[in-house]
C-alpha cells in the first residue's frame, strides 16, 4: 500500500509592515513547535496573490491543508487589502487553505476587551451588552475600533472619542454600515476637559488609545455616575485610566465602577490568538477573523462564570 504523505505544518506570513511582528509568530511557534514560518514583509495585494498560488500549488491539496496564511500589518487599509487578495486566489484556485487575520493583534485584543467587560459585566448582575452604553475612549485605532464594530455587533450604544471628528466619523459610517444600524457615535476629544463630555452615560468605558497616553483621569471617571465598568488597554505608563493598574483583574476602584486592566485582558488576547491559531490549523479553509476571536473570547468568559457558578 502506498504510504501517505506527511505534512509539515507551514505559516505563511504576509506583512504589510516594513518588519513581520516576532509577536505572532511566537504564538504560532508556541502553539505548533513543530512548524515552520515562512514570513514576507512589506507585502501588497499584488504580491500576496503571487504568494498564495506559490503556497498553494507544491503540496496538493492535501499538503495546502497544512499551509495556512496569517496576514498582519499595522494598517488596516493594506491588511483588507490583503486578506481580498488572498480570498480571491482561493477562490479561483482548485483548492485553498484558511486564513489567519490579526492585524497586530488588535482582533484578538479587541475581542478579549469587549469580552472581558462582558464577562465582569454578568458576574457582578449588570447583564449583557445589549442596549448598553459603551465608550470607546481612542475608538479610531486598530484596536479601538475592533472593540466599537464587536460591541455594536452586540447592538450595544457606542460612542467613540477622536481628537479629529472627521477620523472619528469615518470609523462609526463605516461600523453602521456593516452593522445596518446607527449604533455608533462619535464624540471630538481635543482636549482633556472634552473627556467628561463623553463618559457622562456610559456604563462601560474602554480606554484604547496609543500606549503611554493617559486618556481618563480619576475625576472624570468619578463624574462618569452611570459607569459600572472601566477597562484599559494600555500597558505602557502612564496608563490609560488613571487609578486602574494593569494587573486589575474586576477590582473594585474608588470611584465605584469595576476595573479590569491592559495585562489582565492581555492573558486573555493569547489564548484567543493560540486557540484562533489551533482552529485555523485544524480546519481545511475559512477566514479566522475578529469575529472568530471574539467567539473564542465570549465563550471562554462564560465557560468560566458557568464553573465558578457550578
Ligand atoms: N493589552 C494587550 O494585550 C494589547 C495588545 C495589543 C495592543 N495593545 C495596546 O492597545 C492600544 C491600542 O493599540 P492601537 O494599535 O489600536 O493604537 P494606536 O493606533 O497607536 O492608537 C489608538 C488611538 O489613540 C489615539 N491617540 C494617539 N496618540 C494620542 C495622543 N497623544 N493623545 C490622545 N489620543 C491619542 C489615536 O486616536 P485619534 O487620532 O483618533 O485621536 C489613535 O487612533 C495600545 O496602547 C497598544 O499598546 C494592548
């Protein structure tokens, strides 16, 4: 009887940035030590449908299977346009593979924010998304805005802060539109006094802005009365919240809502991205996007309260 081929198992990293971030491939390594990294840098639309059909093609389709692409890059223009590319190469071609998108980690980031809100959320009987008022401090970067377009997924009301209204604009229009909803707003922070403007109904803020930038002080997260949830995503001091460590993990602050900070929710983002990372490898094709991290997220987080309540 013939023998079966065995297969390696190979990622393919398509980067639209100058360097391939070690950060996600040392996540594949982890979860597959013993696969292999091919990575490409700088890496257009162009390039990526030469790529794919030459990852493709030498293994069959059997050996396609055990090749899968994780498309990265810090701007999300380039990684959509990417990510179309390679679609359209698996589309045309006899047989394709699946495909990991987590543009610099902001999928799994943003998936593993809005899920740990959710999460302290139920715990503490505040419910679900649903209908909530929900703040996304810097709601205009690649993480931000991934956590705005989840928690308008959840049909939650979500105001975003920019200091360029238009930017800011642009964000929410193209969110609404993929949700068919005007579910979220934007408010202009250029200033710091502008904050309170757009914390004052929020039940659920997430700071989510470049790293070292103080985004909420202590005084304006106190007027925020309405607000039962404070979450950070910024690791790097100053923090984004003032009075909430990176290691708050549901505290209770002072000024009576629950924290949870950047490394807190960074456990979770790994998980997510190493489970993303398994599904991918496991399955023959398919996207493995943010919507796929934050289904990973959500059901970790009620995994976890449904034991604790066991
Ligand atoms: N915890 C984790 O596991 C994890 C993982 C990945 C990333 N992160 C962190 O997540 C955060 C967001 O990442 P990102 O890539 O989305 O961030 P980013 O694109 O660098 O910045 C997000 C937004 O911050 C605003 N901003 C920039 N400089 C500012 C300033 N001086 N003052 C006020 N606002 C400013 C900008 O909004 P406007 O221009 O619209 O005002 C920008 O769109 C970073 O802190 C990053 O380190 C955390």
């Amino acid at each position: 009887m013939a023998q079966q081929p065995s297969f390696k198992t190979v990622f393919v990293f398509l980067d639209t940035d100058k360097y391939c971030s070690p950060f996600d491939m040392l996540v594949a390594i982890d979860a597959f030590p013993d696969s292999m990294i091919f990575k490409y840098e700088n890496v257009t639309g162009e390039d990526a449908a030469k790529i794919v059909f030459d990852a493709l093609f030498p293994r069959g389709p059997m050996g396609a299977q055990h090749t899968k692409i994780f498309i990265n890059g810090s701007n999300f223009d380039m990684v959509s346009e990417v990510v179309a590319a390679t679609q359209k190469c698996m589309a045309s071609a006899p047989w394709g593979n699946s495909i990991i998108v987590d543009p610099r980690g902001a999928y799994s980031t943003a998936a593993g924010a809005v899920a740990k809100t959710l999460g302290l959320s139920l715990e503490k009987g505040f419910g679900t998304l649903e209908g909530k008022n929900v703040t996304v401090l810097a709601g205009t970067g690649p993480v931000g805005q991934t956590a705005a377009r989840i928690y308008a997924s959840e049909k939650a009301n979500v105001v975003i802060t920019s200091r360029t209204m238009a930017k800011g604009q642009a964000v929410a229009d193209k969110i609404n539109k993929e949700v068919g909803a005007e579910r979220v707003k934007v408010v202009e922070v250029t200033k710091p006094e502008q904050t309170s403007a757009a914390v004052k109904d929020a039940e659920i803020i997430l700071a989510a802005g470049a790293g070292g930038i103080q985004l909420l002080s202590a005084a304006d997260l106190k007027s925020a009365a309405k607000c039962k949830i404070v979450a950070d995503i910024n690791a790097i001091k100053p923090l984004g919240v003032e009075g909430l460590g990176s290691n708050d993990d549901g505290v209770a602050l002072s000024s009576g809502a629950f924290g949870i900070g950047a490394l807190a929710i960074g456990k979770l983002k790994i998980k997510i991205e190493t489970e993303m990372i398994k599904r991918a490898t496991a399955a023959p094709q398919g996207l493995f996007d943010y919507s796929i991290a934050y289904e990973i997220g959500k059901a970790a987080i009620l995994k976890k309260l449904a034991k604790a309540k066991a």
